[in-house]
C-alpha cells in the first residue's frame, strides 16, 4: 500500500488591526509563530479591520482575531504494492 501526505508549501494569514505590535509590542509575532511550529513556509496576507467567519451556521464580523489558510501539495509516501496478478505474472 501507499499513502499520500500533505507537504505545506504556503499560506495566508489575515489578522485584525488590534493584533501585532499593538497586542504583542513587537513586530511579526503571529507570522514568526507559524514559521516556528511549521517550518520557513511563505506567509501572505494584511491586517484587517475584522474578519468574517461562521459560528453555528451564521456569519459574523469577528475582531481581534487571526485566520490561517494553507496551500498543501500532496505526496506519495511509498511505491504502491504489485497486485496479486501482477505478482504472479512477474510484472512487479
């Protein structure tokens, strides 16, 4: 058998005008936060003035908050096993 995972190749971070410096009191905070848990990934994004997102089936203008998104390639782990015929006609 083979498996497919999820290699990060980039993301996008959009966060509230009262995050960073303001919140932290030093600059890039969030973004160094991800990159220290994901890995040196690209970060684009901006500070907004609220975020629109979902709670319980309904939107909402939230403030103070960050959102994340990922760009993830997949990637075979392993070659995939010969089938049984395959095997038996020498094929693998």
């Amino acid at each position: 058998m083979y498996g497919v995972k999820r290699q990060l190749r980039a993301a996008l971070m959009f966060s509230c005008l009262g995050r960073g410096l303001e919140l932290y009191g030093v600059p890039n905070h969030e973004s160094e936060l991800v990159c220290r848990h994901l890995g040196a990934v690209p970060i684009g994004g901006f500070f907004a003035n609220g975020e629109i997102g979902p709670v319980r089936g309904r939107t909402f203008v939230h403030g103070y908050t960050s959102v994340f998104g990922a760009f993830c390639e997949p990637v075979l782990t392993a070659k995939p096993q010969a089938s049984n015929l395959e095997h038996a006609l020498g094929e693998s």
